[in-house]
C-alpha cells in the first residue's frame, strides 16, 4: 500500500492544532478556521473566488460584493442604508417572476420597475385587452405595474392579460429601438399582430414556469421516491453506507458507516463525532471519507460506497461544481478511490441508509472514535435486521 494512502487511513492524520489557531485569531476567527475541513494528507493549493460555493469568479457575485462595499461605504463614498420599502414590495417581485413569458422579458418588466429603463405606452387600444392609458395617472412604471395587478386581480384568465401586457410591453421596448438605431417603423396595429404571434409560439411551446428559490421543492437528498429498502451488493462486492450528522448551534459533526456483504451481513461499523464542522455538506463528506478509508483498510477490491446526499455524489462524479468548503476531502476520497480496484459512488433514498444514519447520530451524540466488528450493537440489530427483511426484533 502506498505510504501517502497508508497516512489516510490512519487516524493519527493531520487535524487542526487548535492551540495554535487560538493563539493568533481573534475567537470568531479560530472557531471558523477550526471548523474548515482539510485534507488529511494535503491537497495541492488553487486561487479561489471567496464569494461563490464553487470558488470560481462570476459577474453576478462581483456586482453584488460591489453593491454591498457601496452601502457600507467603502468605495469612498458616503454609505446607503438598505431601503426599508424594499421589502414591502415582495409580492410584486413574485407576480414579476411567476410570468408565463420567456425569462428575457421577465427582466425586462424588473428593470422597468427599478426605472432603469423608459419606454413609450402606444399600441394598447389596438390590442385585444383594448387598454385606455389614461387611466394610469400614476408617474413611475413599479407604480403603473401595481396598479394594473390591482385592477386584473380578480379576474379569471388574469395570468393571460399579465402575459400579454408583459409581451407587450417587450414589442414596444424592441420596436423603439429598431425606429431610433435603424430607422424602421412599425404602425401600432403591426406591433399587435407580432405580439400575439410570439405569444401563440411561446404557449404551443409549453415552457415550464421558473419557480422562485423559496417555491422550489426540498434538495434532492430529501427525496423519498425510488427504492424503499437497502439493496444487497452483487456476489463478492462489499456495500459501505455511511452517513453525516451536524448540529449548527456546536459547529460540530459526526461520521457514521456500516459495512455489509453481499448476503447483508455486517462486516463492521463505526464513526466518529465531535468534530469542527461547518455545514451539514462536510460532515456528509467526512462520512464518505471515513468509508472509503475503511473498506481500503480492510482490503476490499470491489467496494459501492453509499450515501443519501445526493449533491456530494454529484461532486465526485464531476457531475456538480465542487463546493470549495469540502475540496480537501473530496480529493482525500478520489485520491483513496483510485487505489480501490473497483468502486462506486451510490445515492439512495434516506430510508435506505437508515443503518448509517443511527451510527452517525450515536457518535455524534457521544463524540469520539467507535468501531464494532460482526458483534452488533443491540440498538442498531433491529434495522440492519429489518433492511435484509429478518422479523426479529429486540
């Protein structure tokens, strides 16, 4: 076995001298350092991006982290207080976002009601809805666009009249520029007939309506679709699940694993608990970690290592950005993998990694290192019993 593999899997490894960290950071500091997970044999150092998950620069975070050195002015400029109306306007956002229409107009109508743009109100009599813009005697567009969710708030195809005025207004916002930069002109009626054109093909393309992050359904680790009990390993393959618990309030975690054959049988299992941790995420991660190095240490050659976090195995199949707080761990896992002769990365429903997730909860509870070998602890029998069906209970 190679000598830095060797170091992996022994658990006299690298770990944060606490002592040391406390000594030159203030106590804020130390305890966000302490609960960063590294990597045990060490993983090559890379620049990162510190205001993205993944760590790489995008346009969207810079213009935030320049928004909020504004406000708090550090730009050399006198600071902005949050605005307090902001929040009062959340229902309009949501009426914005929630828009049947392609998301390029979805912007179109958020810019215009921050009035970072201007455009003319033409055409609107000629169109179906027969709107009279004199009615609008409001001054701003986030005005006008609250009044017009007042006055369709009741009525039945109310979506449809917000998709047309949304289109609408987007046709008029194009025509203008073709008359300004290229000097073509459309008549009112025109601007109508292409309209509804582009609304007819937007409708037979049946998009799917973009939900708002709060909308979403839970991450995809929570699903409780697909099989609902733990699966044997093929002949002569060992199964290792493993499992993390984090408490946010201690910033600590645990690691739990149960290794069994391809009859069921339990091998082994163990963990370990109490340690800094920042996310729920990492300490998955350590659990992924802990059960690779104990399927190498036990000299497994065809090994499926599973786990319900379906975002970390997504992370190491490359399938998912690497989230920069768990870097050094993923390149321990990959690392011990590529030494394993055959092995697989599995996400499975949580009720499949019921096993795992008792042992994580137990030393996680009680802090320290554990390890059982074919004597089973009398409070995990009844689900390992259970998950290769056996009706004995204790």
């Amino acid at each position: 076995m190679p000598t830095y593999v060797k170091e992996l899997i022994e658990p006299t490894t690298k770990q944060w001298k606490s002592a040391e960290v406390d000594r030159f950071f203030l106590a804020s500091e130390a305890e966000l350092i302490k609960s960063m997970a590294i990597s045990k044999w060490g993983c090559p150092d890379k620049r990162i991006w510190h205001f993205t998950n993944h760590g790489g620069f995008t346009v969207k975070s810079a213009y935030e982290v320049a928004q909020f050195l504004q406000r708090n002015g550090e730009l050399g400029r006198q600071g902005q207080g949050e605005p307090s109306v902001r929040n009062n306007h959340r229902p309009l956002w949501t009426s914005i976002w929630k828009l049947q229409v392609p998301p390029k107009i979805r912007n179109f109508v958020w810019r215009a009601c921050l009035n970072t743009l201007a455009f003319a109100r033409v055409f609107w009599f000629s169109c179906p809805l027969q709107f009279d813009t004199r009615l609008i005697t409001e001054g701003d567009f986030l005005a006008c666009w609250q009044f017009l969710l007042k006055k369709y708030e009741h009525e039945d195809n109310r979506q449809d009249i917000l998709q047309w005025l949304a289109i609408g207004l987007w046709r008029l916002w194009k025509n203008r520029n073709a008359a300004i930069f290229q000097g073509q002109h459309a008549l009112p009626h025109e601007i109508a007939l292409t309209c509804q054109k582009q609304i007819e093909e937007f409708v037979a393309a049946g998009p799917v309506s973009i939900p708002l992050i709060h909308d979403q359904p839970r991450p995809p680790e929570w699903d409780r679709s697909g099989a609902q009990t733990w699966q044997k390993p093929a002949d002569s393959w060992m199964k290792v699940n493993c499992d993390g618990a984090w408490a946010q309030a201690t910033m600590k975690g645990g690691a739990g694993w149960v290794a069994r054959d391809c009859n069921g049988w339990m091998e082994m299992a163990g963990g370990v608990g109490g340690f800094s941790c920042a996310s729920a995420l990492a300490a998955e991660a350590v659990a992924m970690r802990e059960a690779v190095a104990v399927g190498m240490g036990a000299g497994f050659t065809k090994l499926v290592v599973e786990t319900d976090s379906k975002q970390l195995v997504a992370m190491v199949h490359g399938d998912l950005k690497t989230d920069t707080t768990i870097d050094g761990i993923l390149h321990d896992i990959k690392l011990m993998a590529s030494e394993v002769g055959q092995i697989s990365f599995v996400f499975v429903n949580r009720r499949c990694n019921a096993a795992a997730h008792l042992v994580a909860a137990h030393v996680a509870r009680l802090g320290g290192e554990f390890k059982w070998d074919q004597l089973w602890p009398e409070w995990l029998f009844d689900t390992l019993a259970a998950d290769v069906l056996i009706p004995i209970r204790f």
